[in-house]
C-alpha cells in the first residue's frame, strides 16, 4: 500500500514536468503552416504551456505536430518520424486536412494522419484558431497528466499484461 502510494506520487510528479516540457517536431505540409507559426509568435505566449521549442529533429522531440493535408506518399515519411522520436511521446492534428483530410476527397490525399500514426489531439478548424490550438494544447496536458496519452495506455497496457501473466495482477471477469 504505502510503496504502491509512493510510486504513483511519483508518476504525477513526472507527468506534472512532462506535460510542461513539451518539445514539438513540427511536420508542416500545407497552409495551416501560417496559423502554425502565428500561434507559436510571442503574442499568445505558448511559453505559458511550455511548448514553445521547436525541435527539427524527432529524437530531441516528445510531441509531433501534424500541420496540414497528408498526402498517401508522405504517409510512410510520417510515420517513420514517429518511429524516430522517444518514448513517451504525444500526436497532435493540427487542422481538418490532418484529422480527416479535410475537403479533399481524392486517390492521392490520406483521410486523416491516424490512417498511419496513433493520434492523441484533433483540432478542428480550417485552419484552427490560435485559441482552439491552446484549447489543444491544454487538452493534451490533461491527458499527459491523466495517463491517458496513447503511449502511456499502451504501456499501462503491456505492464498489466507482464503483472496478469506473473500472477501479481487478477482479472475479475
Ligand atoms: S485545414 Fe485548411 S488551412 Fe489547414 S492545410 Fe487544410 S486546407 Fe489548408
């Protein structure tokens, strides 16, 4: 009881320090590049979340920032990034085109970056709203914090099942 108290005070601290220390790898392909950069300009103060590093390398990058239209060629770039980047890490996709598409409907544009990579936070908007990406970004924080990002289900997952198979964790049915 106590050491299991002490572990998860522990994991809300490193969550608490994750989630203000995001490092973003911007994969910008189209036109909400611009609303990209206006939100990351001195004005609204991303420094607030702490997020506003750009890194253009994935291995120095904990969040991925898909901004714009996804093309099926580019499918495989992406997600090799992904691959490259250290765990934990966060996806964002920033505009319609990144989520679904957007107005697209053609053989050639990817219905949404999640055809190919695990995405954490949509954001709406064609191209969002500066404040809609902070909505964002505070939605991301909260799943950071929660445990509730794709990579820490998927660990959370894959220590219960090593806890199932040891014995040390029960499945009611
Ligand atoms: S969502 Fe709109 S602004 Fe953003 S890349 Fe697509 S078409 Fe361009």
């Amino acid at each position: 009881m106590g050491l299991e108290f002490y572990t998860s005070r522990l994991a809300d601290a490193v969550n608490w320090a994750r989630k203000y220390s995001l490092f973003q790898y911007p994969f910008v392909t189209a036109c909400c590049g611009m609303e990209f950069m206006s939100v990351w300009a001195p004005k609204y103060d991303v420094a607030r979340f702490g997020a506003e590093f750009p890194r253009f390398s994935p291995r120095q990058a904990d969040l991925l920032m898909i901004v714009g239209t996804i093309t099926e060629r580019q499918g495989p770039v992406l997600r090799r990034i992904y691959e490259q980047m250290c765990e934990p890490k966060w996806t964002v996709a920033f505009g319609v085109c990144a989520s679904t598409g957007g107005f697209y409907q053609n053989y050639s544009t990817m219905p949404g970056a999640d055809q190919c990579i695990p995405i954490d936070v949509y954001i709406p908007g064609c191209p969002p709203r500066p404040e809609q990406v902070l909505d964002g970004l505070i939605m991301l924080q909260d799943k950071i914090q929660e445990k509730r990002g794709f990579v820490q289900l998927r660990e959370k997952r894959e220590h219960d099942a090593v806890l199932q198979a040891t014995g040390k964790l029960k499945v009611i049915p």
